[in-house]
C-alpha cells in the first residue's frame, strides 16, 4: 500500500507539472491567437472601409463622367447647330448684298438718265429703252420690290413726258435711293451685330466644350485609379479575412485543446484522489482486523496459561 500510495504520489506531481506547463503555454497560445485575430479584424475593417470608399467615389464618378459625356454632345450639337445657323445667316446676306448693289447701281443709273432728260442731254428714247433693261434685269434678280414705284412712274411713259412727270419720278428715284442706303447700312449693322454676337457665342460654346474635355478625361483617371484602388483594397480584404479566420480556427481548436487538457487534468485528479481515499479505507479495516487478532492471540494466550495453572 505504500509503495501504491508513493506511486500515486509520483503520478500526481508529474502530472500537477505537465498541467502547469499546459496551463501556460494555453495562455500563450491564447494571447498571441488573440492578438492576431483582433489584428487582422482592425486590418479587415479598415481595409473594408477604405474599399467602401472608393466604390462609392467611383460610383459617382461613373455617374458624373455619364452626365459629363451627355453634355459634351449636346454642346457639340449646339455649336453645329451654330455654325449651320450663321451660315445661312452669311448665305442670306450675300443675296440681300447681291439685291443692294443691283438696286443701287440701277437706281444710280436711273437718277443719271432723268438728270439727263431734264438737261436735255437725254432723249426719252434711251429713257424707255433703260427702264425696259431695268425692268428685265430685275425681274431677273428677284429685286423689283425696291423698283416697283420706278416701274410704275416709267409705265407712265406711254401717255406722254411732262416736266413735271419728271420732276416726279426724280423725287421718287432719289427716295428710293435713301432707302436702299438706309436698309443697307441697317443690315451691315445687323449682321456685324449678328457675326459678334455667333464669334462670342461659338466661343463660349468652344470653352465649354474644351472645359468638358478636361472634364471627361480627368474622370476617367479617376475611374482607372478608383478601379486599381477597389482592386488592391479587395485583395487586402480578402487576405485579412483568411487570415482572421485561419488564426480564429486554431485559436478555437487550441481552446479546445486546453480544455480537454483541463478536464482531463482534472478528472485524474480526482481520481487519484479516489485512490488515496480507498487506501485510507483499507488501512483502517486492516488495522482494525489487526487489532481484533491480536485480542483473540492474548485471549488464547490466556486460556493456555489458565489450563496449566
């Protein structure tokens, strides 16, 4: 029984020692598990917070670029629209152009052969045959508005020639002539009006577009730099949630471990307590039976002696 309770003895120490070194290096192992896992989580969120970040960004760059290109085209459009709109502009005042120097040459033409007539230098023959050149000329052009009332004096010549048909168509002539400059210094004045104001407008419209496409190219640097960002930001992710898992796994798995190691510990102590106790249990009966032989050994003794007495 002794050498059972040294052995037991033994048995405990050894294992109060290994439950030792078990119990440290589970705390070491649960301290640097720990810090690892609470690392790769900081890393795993900032990462994620920063890939947050830059989606978002790109999403509105994406949508600005979408807006930017939009109106890019319809300023492009525009300064088509623009540039179709002053060339008939130009087109119309070179035919109104065209319309003023064949009214003002004729008319010009006109006050010279009435002055003519009314000095006598002129017969009313070339008169006639003038205002029918002139009256086919400008059917020709398109430009009888102007001549109308000219026409309408010259259509008088059939009835006669008068000094004072003359004096009348003298008068008309040079109004008309009053007018023609005016209409004409009114339409230069309208289209230079018209060129500054297309030359400014086709400006502006060219700087916007120029602006535009600045715009749009910086955007799509942006995008490319956001799209690198969400790649390497995903891969960061990705690597810090392999490895929180990973060291999570072993961290549990070591747990796990140290608490089999525990309850093992912990069971074979008691145990071994159990042992110690039922050794205690049978050092007692035997001591008991012991005492009992030894009254009965002292009571034969006894008897043995009494007989020979």
């Amino acid at each position: 029984m002794g050498d059972f309770e040294n052995s037991n003895t033994a048995e405990q120490a050894a294992h109060d020692e290994l439950h030792a070194r078990a119990v440290a290096e589970c705390g070491d192992e649960s301290g640097y598990r720990s810090q690892q896992v609470a690392e790769a989580t900081a890393a795993l969120k900032a990462g994620q917070q920063t890939l947050d970040g830059c989606t978002d960004q790109k999403n509105r760059a994406v949508a600005d670029l979408g807006f930017t290109k939009k109106v890019l085209a319809e300023s492009q459009d525009l300064l088509e629209i623009l540039g179709k709109a002053r060339e008939s502009e130009i087109a119309a005042f070179a035919e109104y152009e065209e319309a003023y120097n064949f009214n003002s040459a004729q008319m010009a033409e006109v006050v010279e052969v009435v002055e003519s007539v009314l000095s006598g230098e002129t017969s009313m023959i070339q008169l006639v045959r003038h205002s029918q050149a002139m009256l086919k000329n400008s059917i020709k052009l398109g430009a009888t508005e102007k001549l109308a009332s000219v026409m309408s004096i010259l259509a008088q010549l059939s009835t006669g020639v008068t000094d004072e048909f003359l004096e009348q168509l003298r008068n008309v002539v040079n109004r008309i002539a009053n007018d023609i400059e005016e209409d004409w210094n009114t339409a230069t004045a309208n289209e230079l009006q018209h060129q500054q104001e297309y030359q400014e407008l086709h400006d502006e419209t060219e700087e916007t577009i120029q602006n535009l496409v600045d715009t749009q190219a910086l955007l799509e640097v942006s995008i490319a730099n956001l799209n690198r960002c969400i790649v390497e930001q995903s891969g960061i992710v990705y690597s810090a949630t392999a490895r929180r898992d990973q060291h999570q796994r072993l961290w549990d798995e070591a747990a796990a471990y140290c608490e089999t190691t525990e309850n093992e510990y912990i069971s074979s102590t008691a145990q071994r307590r159990e042992h110690l106790d039922l050794l205690d249990t049978l050092r007692a009966k035997v001591a008991q039976r012991w005492g009992d032989f030894e009254d009965i050994e002292r009571e034969r003794v006894a008897k043995e002696r009494a007989k020979k007495n």
